[in-house]
C-alpha cells in the first residue's frame, strides 16, 4: 500500500486504457499537480542567475559556518534534474492521494503525521487541483462539442488551440502558489529528535520501500535524499528572496547595469603618461619610484642604529645564494636559520650581544669569581623602541618590495619558522628571499584551497630580513628576558609582524605604516586596498611601455629603412631614445 501511494502518476498513453473513469481522472488531476511543480521549479531555478555567487556558495553548504568553494546552481545533465523533480512530484501525489483519509486517518494508516499548517496547505492544493481539473474537464467537452459541429479543425486553429493554452490561467497561477507553499511548510519545521513527524522525511522512508515489501539497499536510497536536497535548495532560495522590497530590486538592476556599462575610473592617467589621478589625486611615476626608495631608506637607518653602526659593513658579509633552506615543512621552530648549512651566517644573538651588549648592560664583579649581568634599563627600553620602529618600517617595505600587490592577510601574516600546524612563509631560494602565500583572502571562511603566490624581494630589502630573522629576532627575546619588559607572547613568536602590546599586527597596521610614509612622500595618503589600485595601475603602464619598446626593437631588427652617413655613405641605424621605467 505504501509503494503504490507513492508512485508517480501514469503517463497520458496509459491513463486512456484506463478503468473505471473515476480512475482516469484522479490520474489526470494528479499529472496536473506533477505539471505546476515542474513549473514552480523552474521559476525558482530562475533566481539563480539573480543572486550573487558568494550566496549561491553558502547555499551550497551543509556546513553553516562556512560556504564552499563552488556555487550551487544548475546539474550539467537535464536528465538529473528531471529525476530529482520526480521525487518531489511523487511527494506531492502520495500527500494528494493520502489527504481524503483525513489527518488522522493518514497517521493511523500511513504512519504519517502533518502539522495543521502544512495540513490546511494540503487541502488548499486539492482545492485548487479540483478547480483547475474541473476547468479543464469542461473545456474538454465543449472542444469535443465544438469538432463535432465543424468537424476536423485545421492546423491553423490547432495552432490558436496550441496559443491559447500557454496563455495564463489565474487558477493554475493559483494552484502553483499553493504547491510552492506546501513544499516550503514541509521543509521549515522544527522536530528536534522526531525526524519523522516530518511528512517529507516521511516519505523518505516510503521510498526505502520496494514493491514486494523488501528494503531499497542504501547505496541506492541515497539518490533520493540528494534529488530533496537539491530541490529544497532552489525552493528555499526563491523563498527567501520572493519578497524582497523594492529598494532591494533596485540595488540588482543598479549593479546589472554598471556591471554592463562599466562604473567609474578610480585611476586615471593625464595625456603625458607619467602622472596618474587616483580619485582626483596627482601621483607621478617619479613620485611613486622615490616613495619606494624612501620605505628602504627608513628601514635601513633603523637597522643601522640596531647594528651599531655597521650595517654597511655587516650586509656584505650576508651571501644569500650562500644560505641553505628547505621548502618543505620542517618542524615547529625550524627554518634557515636553524639550518646548520648555515653556521658561517652566525645566527642568534651572538653577533649582536658583541656589537651592541656593552652599551645595553654591565658585568659587575660579584666576587668570589662569580659576576652578574646588570642592565642599562633606559639604554635597553631606547633599543627596543628602535626595534619597533624598525618593524614598523620593514612592514611596508616587505608590502612594496614584494612585487605583486597582496591584501594586508597576505602580509600580516608571514611566519619565518615552522609552527605545530602551519609551515613558514618566509624562504631564501637563489639568492633571494621569497614570500609565499596563498591568494585566497576568503580561506579561512570557505575553506579552499587557494594556489600560492611566490613574492621575491630585491637584494636589500632580503639582506636587512636577513639580518632581521637570523639576528634580531633571537636577540630581542634575550633583551626582554634581561630587562624584564614585556614583549611579545611566546605563543605568537613564529610570525614576524607582532609586539607586546597589540599581539599579532593586521592590515590596519599595515595600512596606518602605508599612510604615513604615502602622506609625507606622494602627499596623498595611500592604506592597503588604495595602495593596491594605484601600484596595479603604475605596473600595467610601465609593462605597456616596455612591451611597446621591444615590439619596436623587433621592427628595427627586421627594417631596411638604414640611414646613410653623408660624408662616406656608410649605412648606419638611426640612434634611438630608450624608455625604461621601474615600478619600484
């Protein structure tokens, strides 16, 4: 009894041979309600060409903390979707077929229970089915009636016939509006530990039911479970966003048309193509150029008060194509300047206990042979602060120098060792230390794995994190252990960008750094995401020159067009101007 109440209704071949009359019709009404489901489907499924994808990601998920990485939408074959839209069409039949039993009848025979929401939405459905196929019945007769005083129509009136069906009918609109009320109601109701109070999850069950009574083995059963899902789905997304308010429209058709027509330039370049307008502010290419220059400027000078002095003399010792590292993950703590390949670099805080200790602290003579270390606090808490100073400048530069123009994650959050869990971001390979990170900025709340992007910073800005990774670093923890002052956490010590006060710097940090150094230099204050625009543009130009120049090179090499000297009537190429740009 369960098998046969939740089959799909017959086709209209079958229904002809079918008998007693009273039979046929109830098979017809039921091909009515399978029809205005396929039709509420399908204007659901339109909704999701109206959304954005990060919507369609999260409705994709069945995790409700993070979406996936891949939007939900339409199934590549329409074979599958018509099977999935079976299932539910086979629901709806088997609650029709039920509904004249009575609500407690249909739980006293069928094991099935509604809520009296979903009950009176029930009866609504057979309500407006009768209608629709009484209205159909009648039309029917009179068409019959109609042949019968004509006789055989021809093709032009089957085609009016054909026309006037598609026309809208407001009791089928009636009809489809109560399937697509009932289909939500059976979807949003609460049952804690009671699945099967559900009368969907119900009829889960009876489609684990076979004709002669025997189980559906799992590994088929669970096609069903997917076809309510993704129907579910499409329905839920069309009655969430059914009844958006007008303004909300308006924000769609607004963002459709300047996705068509293109919005605003934020950059602009004048006619001479060195100056470049960013919201109606001048930055030239000389400008942006000494800007660069000025963060390792800064940096160095901070670096040099670190190192007593002799940082010129200190970074020719530094042979990066020397230093050994590993690009794989090694173990919590380790990187190059744990390797032991790399012994001649010194690192730890030796070399800088003997350039700089005597002027931090004092061995006093505590008699009997023994002596003890007494700190130079305010000598202590004025190196200190030059080493924040220089991490403050170091943060921009490594942003700048870097090349490709990250987001502030990107940046923030570089380690130069192994942790427990995560491995290091910071390498030295061939001679130069590289940067990779992962250009996913959504990652940590979506989940994907996205592909990595290596950034390689020049020979200055590699030598002083170096030094700033191999010397400073170490000699950092020994000062705060010292002096007692408080200093970064343990916890955090891996990443490079922290201090005791804020813990861990974010792209605010970077962007404040940014600001200052834009604002002295351009005099236009530059934070992380317009800093991004305009070294996009800045780098889009200047490959466009040099392109342009090669392209011009190629020309020459393959032209005939020679100059001839007028004295001796030598060929010769004509001398011509070179344009070289550095975005840095």
């Amino acid at each position: 009894m369960l098998y046969q109440a939740g089959l799909s209704p017959a086709s209209a071949a079958v229904e002809q041979r079918m008998w007693p009359r009273e039979r046929r019709e109830a098979n017809r009404r039921l091909r009515e309600l399978t029809e205005s489901f396929r039709r509420e489907l399908g204007r659901c499924m339109e909704r999701l060409d109206r959304v954005p994808d990060e919507t369609l990601e999260w409705l994709g998920s069945i995790d409700p903390t993070k979406p996936v990485s891949a939007p939900f939408g339409r199934k590549q074959q329409s074979d599958t979707m018509d099977r999935y839209s079976a299932c539910w069409q086979r629901y709806l039949c088997y609650c029709v077929r039920i509904q004249p039993l009575g609500r407690d009848g249909a739980k006293a025979q069928h094991g099935i229970r509604f809520t009296e929401e979903q009950w009176n939405s029930l009866a609504d459905i057979v309500q407006r089915l009768d209608t629709v196929a009484d209205k159909k019945k009648k039309q029917g007769r009179q068409q019959v009636m109609k042949d019968s005083r004509e006789g055989d129509s021809d093709g032009g009136s089957a085609e009016g016939r054909e026309e006037g069906e598609e026309e809208e009918d407001p009791d089928k609109e009636a009809l489809d509006e109560a399937v697509f009320n009932f289909c939500i109601k059976s979807i949003k109701q609460k049952l804690g530990r009671k699945q099967y109070h559900n009368p969907l999850l119900h009829f889960t069950a009876v489609l684990g039911v076979k004709e002669d009574g025997t189980w559906v083995p799992s590994h088929t059963h669970t096609r069903f479970l997917a076809a309510f899902l993704w129907c579910g789905r499409i329905l839920m997304l069309e009655h969430f966003f059914e009844d958006d308010p007008a303004i909300i429209q308006w924000m769609t058709y607004g963002r459709g048309y300047r996705n068509q027509e293109g919005g605003q330039a934020r950059v602009l370049w004048d006619s001479d193509g060195t100056t470049l307008n960013y919201l109606g502010d001048k930055i030239t290419v000389d400008s942006f150029q000494q800007t660069a220059q000025a963060l390792v400027q800064e940096a160095e000078g901070w670096l040099d008060k670190l190192m007593g002095g002799q940082w010129s003399q200190i970074c020719e010792t530094i042979r990066l194509r020397d230093i050994a590292d590993s690009l794989v993950f090694e173990g919590p703590g380790r990187s190059f300047a744990t390797n032991r390949k790399n012994v001649w670099l010194k690192p730890g805080a030796e070399k800088l206990t003997r350039l700089v200790g005597a002027t931090l602290w004092k061995i006093i003579d505590t008699g009997n042979g023994g002596s003890r270390v007494e700190c130079r606090r305010r000598a202590m808490e004025e190196y200190l602060g030059w080493l924040r100073q220089f991490r403050s400048s170091m943060f921009p530069v490594v942003h700048v120098w870097g090349g490709q123009p990250g987001r502030g994650p990107e940046v923030s959050t570089l380690k130069h060792c192994d942790t427990e869990q995560l491995p290091k971001n910071v390498f030295v390979f061939d001679g130069q230390v590289v940067l990779i990170t992962d250009r996913d900025k959504s990652k940590g709340l979506n989940g994907k794995q996205g592909r990595k992007v290596p950034r390689f910073l020049p020979e200055g800005p590699s030598l002083m994190m170096v030094a700033y990774i191999a010397w400073l670093l170490p000699f950092e923890k020994v000062l705060h252990r010292l002096s007692g002052i408080r200093g970064p956490s343990e916890a955090i010590s891996p990443w490079l960008w922290k201090s005791a006060e804020k813990g861990l710097w974010d792209t605010a940090k970077l962007s404040k750094q940014l600001a200052l150094v834009t604002g002295a230099q351009l005099g236009v204050q530059l934070t992380v995401s317009s800093y991004r625009h305009v070294a996009i543009e800045m780098g889009r130009r200047i490959k466009g020159l040099i392109v342009q120049q090669v392209e011009l090179e190629a020309a020459v090499a393959d032209s005939d067009d020679e100059a001839a000297d007028p004295l001796t009537g030598e060929a010769h190429r004509q001398p011509k101007v070179e344009y070289y740009a550095d975005c840095r």
